[in-house]
C-alpha cells in the first residue's frame, strides 16, 4: 500500500508584473538599460553595513586559523603575463549565507529585491550563489576583463551580479572596472583557459578589450554595483595600503535555465522573493492514507 499520494502540479503561466518601479527612479531605470550596470547609494544602512563588515571580517579569521587556503591567483603563464603580473592574490570565500545569519539578511534585503525587481522586470528572482574576494594591501591581484557569461551561461542572459562594497574602493586599492553597454555585445569569445584542479579562469581578448580602456567605478562603503553577466568588466591592482573588501551576490530570473551544468553552489534556486514555477522537480502534495 502506498503511504503517500503524489499529485502532479502544472506549471501556471506568471502573473502579469506590477506597473510602476519600485526602488529604482526612470532616470535609474534607462541608464541601466543603456549601460548594464547601476551604482545604488542607499539600499542598506550604515548600521547593516557595519553587521555585514564585522562578520565578513569574524569569518575570514576563523577560516584563516583554520588555514583552509584562501588565496587565488591568476593561473597559467599567458594568463600571467597579460594580466601584467605575477605573485599577486586575493583571499576568497564561497557562499558566505552558509556561514552566518548575516549574509542571508543580506541577500533577502527588501530594498535590494525592491532595486532588482525593477533592473530584472520579474518578481521571480531565484539566488544563484555567493562569494567574498578581499584584495590584501599591496599585492592585490587584478582581474582581466570577463564575463560572468562564461562561468554559468543561461538562456534568457538574466544572470545578474551585485558587488556589495564593504571599504571606499577606487582604481588605486583595486577597485571594478566596466566597458559600459558592453552587454549588448551578447557573449565574446573566451580566451580563458581550465587548470589541473579543474578551476576555470575566463577572459576575453587583452588587447582588443584592454583593462587600461576600461572605466572605472569607485564607490563608498555600503555602495552596490549591480551588472549583468554580458558586462565586460574587471578589477585594478591594488598596490594601496588599504584592503578592498566586496561581498558578490549572483541571482537569475525564476524563467531562465542554464545551458551547462556548470557551477552547482548550496542554496542555488533558492527563491528569494516571487515563485519558482518553473522548477523541473515536481512539487508533490502529500497525504497520508
């Protein structure tokens, strides 16, 4: 006898999303749309942003005791020497909402899901992962220009970056740079290449896309950079006396799907405001008979 009875549920067509922006201003909304990215100045308080910094900083000590091996580099010698240098590094940690109740406050932010609603036009936002990078003093590694494209590509191209500022950044301690509206490119060819562990490094052309003609973005603590997948962006060296700390949010639409089976994180898909009809996994109800 069977003790549960499954009931197939279909997917419903998406209800018609809301006129009307909800944090962002038209003006907002139309640069956006023109350049692929959008700085926003005031989605968390002084205060939240304070938590978030201390356990950013609380949990890169622990890990650091635990000497799990936080730093990362550029790998292989083309790699190197277009990117100009050699030994340089930065520290990194994957999905900070494992690790802290403060992060998942972060992530689910009202005013954050408010912004990304409007830049997404989707009330369906699903997480995709989480990560930390900080740029040490003095030896902070810099980034080729990229796309996130290449990592994780999906479909409809909703996958979208939000670059959480923890320290005033600028070019001078390592800070991003764009090649604004380069996201209607569509995806570039990779120069990127895949080392003996497996890890993927993606790139594209140094000298066609040269990170000295990119435009840089500074922002002060507690600024977010949010940017599409498509965007052409990168990082400076940062040979400053401070860190450049940043807390990096992935999300999608709820109706995109990845075309590779690439990048699983914990907590990817998890809805973090609307529905997830799309889900292949049927969502059974079940009762005891």
């Amino acid at each position: 006898m069977n003790l549960y009875h499954t009931k197939i549920i279909p997917p419903k067509e998406p209800l018609p999303r809301k006129v009307g922006l909800k944090f962002l201003t038209p003006e907002q909304k139309l640069f956006w749309q023109e350049n692929g990215y959008i700085k926003l100045t005031n989605v968390y308080s002084m205060k939240e942003i304070n938590e978030v910094s201390d356990a950013y900083n609380e949990l890169f000590e622990r890990k650091h005791r635990e000497n799990l091996g936080l730093e990362a580099s550029w790998v292989g010698n083309d790699m190197k020497k277009a990117a100009g240098y050699i030994d340089y590094t930065v520290k990194s940690i994957h999905n900070l909402q494992m690790h802290s109740g403060v992060f998942t406050q972060v992530i689910t932010h009202p005013n954050l899901l408010d912004a990304l609603e409007d830049i997404m036009d989707t009330e369906d936002i699903l997480l995709h992962h989480t990560k930390a990078h900080v740029k040490p003093p003095e030896k902070g590694a810099p980034y080729l220009m990229h796309q996130d494209y290449h990592y994780f590509p999906h479909k409809k191209h909703t996958m979208l970056a939000v670059f959480l500022h923890l320290d005033d950044t600028t070019p001078e301690n390592g800070g991003l740079a764009v090649y604004p509206g380069s996201h209607k490119l569509g995806p570039l060819q990779d120069h990127g290449l895949t080392d003996e562990k497996g890890d993927q490094y993606h790139y594209v052309d140094p000298e066609k896309y040269p990170l000295s003609k990119a435009e840089p973005v500074s922002a002060k603590k507690g600024d977010i950079v949010v940017f599409s997948y498509l965007l052409l962006h990168g990082s400076y060296l940062n040979l400053s006396d401070r860190s450049r700390r940043m807390f990096l949010i992935q999300v999608r639409a709820a109706d995109d799907e990845p075309t590779e089976d690439v990048h699983k994180s914990p907590c990817q898909d998890l809805v973090l405001r609307g529905n997830n009809i799309y889900r292949d996994a049927t969502f059974a109800n079940r009762h005891m008979h």
